[in-house]
C-alpha cells in the first residue's frame, strides 16, 4: 500500500470528522441563540399592557378601511 494514498485517506478521515464536530457545534449555538430569543420575546410580550383599548364602532375614524389601497 502506498503511503501517500494511507495519508491522504487518513486526512480526509480526520476533515470530515473535524466537518461534523464544526456543524455540532454551530447547530448548538444556533439553539441557544433561538432560545434567547425566544426568552426576549415572552418577555417583551409580558410587558405589554393588559387592557387593549376598544376598537371603534361607531363614525368615521377607525371603522373604514380601504382594503384596495
């Protein structure tokens, strides 16, 4: 057996099992990064007042939407 063709397969070997660990790592960054988001926004929407204002129902202002425009 060649020893350039055992060295070149040795190092493919260890690229592609480098290649894997690369993309586990950055999939469990991605989730933690989702994550965090996910906190900030339940956040963000806790923060918002409870009590909407009532939507107009009556005259002009607020009750007439142009859906073509």
């Amino acid at each position: 057996m060649d020893v350039s063709l055992s060295q070149s397969i040795t190092s493919t070997a260890t690229a592609v099992s480098n290649a894997k660990t690369s993309d586990a790592v950055g999939t469990a960054v991605l989730k933690k990064a989702l994550d965090a988001q996910k906190t900030s926004a339940a956040a963000l929407l806790q923060a918002l007042p409870s009590p909407q204002p009532a939507l107009a129902t009556s005259g002009t202002l607020g009750t007439q939407v142009n859906a073509f425009a």
